[in-house]
C-alpha cells in the first residue's frame, strides 16, 4: 500500500482508535482581528502550533503560540507605552536576541517618558539609531574599498560603480527611503554573476551581506519599524518568535501540505531557511541537529496525552522524512511515544511517496 504525502495518513489507517482525550478545535470567529493567520478553520495544522511550551525545532526557543495573534493582544493601542509594554513583558523571554534588546531599550525609555504612546515612544531617538546604523554601513563599504582584490581592471571598474551606488543609496537617498539594503545586495550580488573572478566577488558579496538588519541590529530595527503604529509595533516584537508550519520538503518542490511533512519553527528560523536544502540550511544553524530531538520530545509528549486528528504515526513519518532529507544528519528518538500504530520499519520512501511494506 502507498501513501500520498499530499494526502492525509489518518484514513490509511481504520483500525486506530482516537484517545479519550480528543482536542476540541473550534473554528475562528470571522469578524475576529488577527496577525497573520489565513487559516479559516483550526485542524491539525494550527492545533500544532498552539502545542504549549513548543521549542522550535531549529533554534529551540518556546515559541509564542499562533492562537496569541487570533484577537488583539492590547484592546486599545491609544493607551500609554508602559501599559502596553507591561501586556508583551509575559512574552520577553521568548523573544529573539535583537526584538529582546528592543523591548528593553522601550521599558526604559517609557519610564522617562510615562505619558508617550508606542509609537512616538519608538519615535524617540529614532535619528540617534539612525546614525548608529548609518556609522556601521559605512565601515563596511571603507573595508571593501581599502581592500585589495585579485580582480581585473574592468571588474574593478564594476565594483568601484556598485560602491559610488551604495554610497548614493546610503547617504544620498531620502532617510525614509525603505529596502536600501536589500538593492544594495542586489547591485553585489550581480556582479557575482557577471564577473569572471567568481572566487574574489563571493569575498565581496560575504562583506557587503554584513551591513546590518533589523533582523541582526538593533539600530537597524529601530529605523526600519518607525513608520508603523503602535498596533503594528507590539505585534513586531513578538512575529519572529511566533510558532509556524514549516514544509521539511519545500512546496516548491512539490512537498506535501498535510502534517507528513510539518515541523514547527519560530517565524525568524522559518523565513530564515526558505526552500534551502537542509545539508546547506544545518551549515548554517548546526543547532538543529539538537534542537529537533527536544522538539519531538514535546511532541511525543503532547501526543501520548492528547489526540490530534491527522497526526498518527507523525513522529515515526518525520523521523524517516528528516533522516532522508539531511542524508541521516538528523536522527530522531521516538522510542517514547506510546502509540506505534506501524513500525517504522515499515515506512519506505520513494518518488514522493511512503509505501508501507505488508507485515
């Protein structure tokens, strides 16, 4: 018998009886404010992400549940800073290093300034990290250009243009301007693509891709996020440690949209891999080799005491599916979960599919 990864695995198997225990999933009231959720109904999807206590299963930090984001997390975003503030500090250990140093920075700020709403509280100092952030791209433009590179006259010609251009976009351009970053690595990464010296312009592009972020900075956080409102300003603190789906197999590559082929992750670990291989994606965050394992044992965990539709056999199927993907970088124990409907032994993969060999 074969399954479908882009169907559910529950119907293959009739002979399972459901928990006592069943998780009652009420669907979304329609006239609810969300952040984000595009789901119309709860399933087995958003009863994953509002597991409690999840750690992400790359970085492993708790991650914030979705079902936080489903109604306002402040009635009124009219009020003060420091009320709104003391509603997000439940939620500080949670958030990432850079949103975390924001937060902080806040709180102070809002005990100078008692009275100041979100918004112009952000506000505040906004041309003092604006400048902090201007200092910091433009020592990585000088190293670039004080750098000697094995590079041809005509290819050093290039480069010089994309310096004169960042420099145009850095310090020229409007302070509101938006995504100067972004066209600024576009400009590098172009010469990576029409200059020969392949080796020399990857040393380059790894330079210029150094300019900080407001996913890495807090002064770039600071800048990018001041024109939003108050509302839109507590929910930034808190996205990047929201809990997400995460595709082992991207959709891109035709990977199924079912629980077969989801883990968790935080928004930030999610976004940070994309559709990236996971042998390229582990490189560059080895914590998940760890991290994964403590994530199943919550899900284990979860599963031994309450039943999801649709997450049958789920961590013998990741487990198989992320030993395939990493080529055996990641090698789960299941060995606690209580309920082996199929050994999975008998999970085979092949063409996209799971073929269960008779007993």
């Amino acid at each position: 018998m074969k399954i479908n990864l882009s169907t559910g695995i529950n119907s293959y198997f009739p002979q399972i009886k459901p928990h006592k225990q069943q998780l009652k999933l009420q669907p979304l009231n329609a006239d609810t404010v969300t952040f984000g959720v595009s789901r119309k109904e709860k399933n087995y999807e958003t009863a994953m992400t509002n597991i409690p206590q999840l750690p992400c299963a790359c970085c492993g930090k708790i991650m914030i549940p979705e079902n936080v984001f489903e109604r306002p997390i402040v009635k009124n975003y009219d009020i003060s800073a420091t009320e709104i503030l003391k509603v997000l500090k439940k939620y500080e250990t949670r958030m990432h290093k850079v949103e975390r140093n924001v937060f902080r920075r806040l709180e102070k700020l809002s005990k100078k300034n008692p009275e100041m709403n979100l918004h112009d509280l952000f506000n505040r100092k906004r041309y003092y990290h604006l400048a902090n952030t201007e200092i910091k791209q433009l020592k990585i433009v000088s190293e670039i250009e004080k750098t000697d590179f094995n590079i041809s006259p005509e290819s050093q010609a290039k480069l010089n243009n994309a310096l004169k251009n960042t420099r145009q976009i850095m310090f020229v351009e409007g302070k509101d301007v938006l995504k100067k970053r972004q066209r600024i690595i576009k400009e590098f990464s172009s010469l990576l693509e029409d200059c020969p010296e392949k080796e020399e312009f990857q040393r380059v592009l790894s330079m210029i891709q150094k300019l900080p972020s407001s996913k890495n900075d807090v002064d770039s956080f600071f800048v990018k996020y001041s024109p939003l409102d108050s509302e839109s300003l507590a929910y930034k603190l808190l996205e990047s440690s929201k809990a997400s789906i995460e595709h082992v197999v991207p959709a891109s590559e035709n990977g199924a949209d079912n629980s077969s082929n989801y883990i968790v992750m935080c928004r930030k670990c999610n976004n940070s891999r994309s559709s990236m291989p996971y042998e390229e994606f582990l490189v560059k965050h080895p914590e998940m080799i760890k991290n994964s394992q403590k994530y199943m044992d919550r899900i284990i965990n979860y599963l031994n005491k309450q039943y999801i539709f649709g997450m049958d056999n789920y961590p013998f199927i990741i487990k198989k599916l992320l030993e395939d993907e990493t080529n055996g970088l990641i090698h789960l124990d299941v060995s606690k979960y209580r309920m082996p409907y199929k050994s999975p032994d008998l999970f085979i993969r092949s063409n996209g599919l799971y073929k269960i060999t008779k007993d």
